[in-house]
C-alpha cells in the first residue's frame, strides 16, 4: 500500500516573515534640491510614514551602509529605509544630473495570519499616485541587480531540525521546478552572483540527485544542515570570508544569525504588490510543507525521483503538494497565480492531475479544480488526492 501525504502538524503554525525590496531609484537634481531632504531615503521614507489610513512606522538610519545598519542592529518594528550598493541601473550615464539612491526596503516582521500585512504591502507598492513609491518626479528601476529576498522563520521558537532537514531535501528536489515560475535571469541555468544554485554546490559535487538527498537526511545537527547547503562558492575574491556562503537561492546561514529564519533569495527584483503577497505566501507554504510532511512520504519522494520508472515531480505537482499538505496552506488564487505564469513561461511539463500543460494556451489553467469556490473546496481536496496518490504509487492516468 503507498502512503498518503499527510499533515504531521497540528493545525496552521504562527509562520512570521519579513522581505527585503531592492530597487534603484532617481530625481532630477532640479526637483530634488526644493525637497527638504537630504537624500531620496528619507524621501520614500516620509511617503510611507504618511500612507493613510495606516500611519507606518518608519525609520530611516543615519548612515547609509547596510553592512553598518546591520551591526547597530535594524529595527523589526518598523519599515526600514536604506541602501544597497550592489544595485545599480542598466544605464549609468542616463543619471548625471539626477540625485539617485540604490534603497533596500526591509519590512517589519509580520505574522502570515495577520491580515494587515497585505493592506500594507498594496499600499507602499501601490500601482496608482497614492502609492508611496509612485511619485511622478521620481524614476524607480528593477533590473537584473535587484532583487527581492524573504525571510521565514516561526516567531520566537524559530524552525525545529526536522523542518530546516525537510526544506533543504524539498529544495534540492524541487529547485528547478521553482526556477520556472521565476525571471530568465533568476533560473536554474543562469543563476546570478547574489543566488547560487544548492544542486550545483561544492558540498555536493559529483552525487546524484538521491545521493544529495541522503547527505542532508544524514545530518544530525543544523549546523551541519547549513554546512551542506551553503559552503563556500568557487571563485570568490575570499574564500575565508563567510558572507559569500549566504548567497545561495536559500540561505540556510541566516539561521544561524539571530534572525532564526530562512532566506529565500531567488526572486527577482520587483515593485509589484501582488507578485510579492504571491511570493511570501508560496515560500511560507514551502517551509509549512517541510513542518508537515510525513518521513515516510518524503523518503518516498526521493524515491520517486530517482527510480528510472518514475516521473520526476515537476511544478504541478509541487503546487498541489503546497495546496493540500502544507500547514501554511497556499491559497487558491496564489496557486492559480503561479501556475498561469508557469504555463506563460512555456513550462511544457506533464502532471498527474490528469491534465498537461502541452497545448493548453498561454495563461490558462493546469488544473481542473483551480476555478473551485469555497463550496467546491471538498472536491477539489479529493481532486488533489487522486493526484498524490498517483504519483506516490507512481502511475498516472492519462
């Protein structure tokens, strides 16, 4: 008899999170100077503080320096308005008589329960003049150099080991399944400086897909989790500098940081409200299927994917997966949300939701029971069963 997926928690855990938004921004130095700020942080800043009717705490640090603001400690309290050097525009020479600021917007940490959270972020990121990033003076930019990064941890008990074990084997299974739903330049292939790939990581040169996973299924303690996720990358300026080793796609070393949490990196730089409250949502899910799923199950997904009969799981299946076993369930609409964009992006793939991408046209939906109201919420459970237990006995109706 093959498992079931099932739920090992006990009901939706209190998942905290808080994000990192990178952009590149400018002013004509004319508009500029009538402005009583002394650069374009404070200016986004008092936008943000003035958002009605939410009234954001905000604070925007004397120096410049992230790396300062960081040893003086950032306050999770509030909105923080700083600066990242390592942004920068597709076009230099565009700016010589602008005043321009490379911002790092880092959010208070907020409880994936609450529901002010996405209130807030539609209303810093909002699309139309009354957002506080939408000034018709002011130039934002998004490119290659930006990105957009999420931290996840469990309020103040912070991930238990078997978790942290879980997601780095749900990572190493599922990386280039992600990848798809992600910019080009964000991808499995061209992975940037600033989000390495974990399949292709020093730790694990030369294993299989199933021998990567029992390298971390052996390890004992977290420390030894994130050795193995995040060592150090080939050809760095500094092999003995540790920082280099959190800049993978999932950086496992910020567990070790009084953060408590894990890093997800990969994202490309947005100022889209809805591709954020879309991407915290999924990557929370991702960490309460870690919490949820059974040994046993996961043991068996490892399996799969390595027998030569199997079909290896692909972004459908890791959709559903997020849907129903998850204890951070991913909602409908952000199920839907991805799997439109995976269609979009060509992800010619087969699932065992007795459906195939192949043919359907760009945008459509992968599975049936995506336009399900909350009365057909029961079949669509059901619906989601058939397909796991499909493929963990690993056969598949066509």
């Amino acid at each position: 008899m093959t498992p079931n997926l099932a739920r090992s928690g006990n009901g939706a855990a209190n998942y905290t999170f808080g994000v990192e938004v990178e952009f590149f921004a400018a002013m004509n130095f004319e508009v500029f100077r009538h402005t009583k700020f002394e650069d374009l942080r404070q200016l986004i800043g008092q936008r943000i503080a003035e958002l009605k009717p939410h009234e954001l705490p905000v604070t925007v640090p004397a120096t410049k320096d992230l790396e300062e603001d960081e040893k003086t400690g950032t306050d999770y309290g509030k909105w923080t308005v700083t600066q990242d050097t390592s942004i920068e525009p597709d076009d230099e020479t565009a700016f010589d008589y602008y005043e321009c600021q490379c911002v790092e917007l880092i959010s208070p940490i907020y409880w994936l329960h609450g529901s002010h959270w996405r209130d807030h972020f539609r209303a810093i990121f909002s699309p139309n003049k009354r957002g506080a990033t939408r000034d018709p003076e002011m130039y934002l930019e998004v490119n290659t150099s930006a990105h957009l990064h999420v931290h996840v941890g469990l309020a103040d008990r912070g991930l238990s080991f078997r978790t942290i074990r879980n997601l780095a084997i749900l990572v190493i299974i599922f990386e280039k399944e992600v990848d798809k739903v992600l910019a080009d330049h964000m991808g499995y292939v061209n992975e940037t400086t600033w989000a390495k790939s974990h399949v292709h990581n020093p730790a694990f040169k030369g294993r299989s897909l199933e021998g990567k996973c029992l390298e971390i299924w052996k390890c004992k303690r977290t420390q030894e989790i994130i050795d193995t996720m995040c060592p150090i990358p080939p050809n760095v300026p500094d092999e003995n500098d540790p920082s280099w080793r959190r800049l993978y796609k999932y950086n496992f070393m910020s567990l070790a940081s009084s953060k408590r949490t894990i890093e997800f990196r990969q994202h490309e730089g947005t100022l889209n409200a809805e591709e954020m409250v879309h991407w915290v949502q999924f990557v929370t899910s991702l960490v309460g299927l870690a919490h949820a799923i059974e040994d046993d199950d996961l043991k068996s997904l490892i399996l799969h994917n390595t027998l030569e009969s199997g079909l290896p799981v692909n972004i459908s299946d890791l959709l559903v997966f997020l849907h129903v076993i998850s204890d951070a369930p991913l909602p409908l609409d952000t199920v839907t949300f991805f799997a439109r964009k995976a269609a979009a992006r060509g992800a010619h793939v087969k699932t065992r939701s007795r459906t195939n991408i192949r043919g359907h046209p760009q945008g459509s939906l992968i599975f049936p029971w995506l336009k399900a109201t909350k009365s057909d919420e029961k079949e669509a459970e059901q619906r989601a069963a058939h397909s796991l237990k499909a493929f963990a006995s690993g056969t598949e109706k066509q």
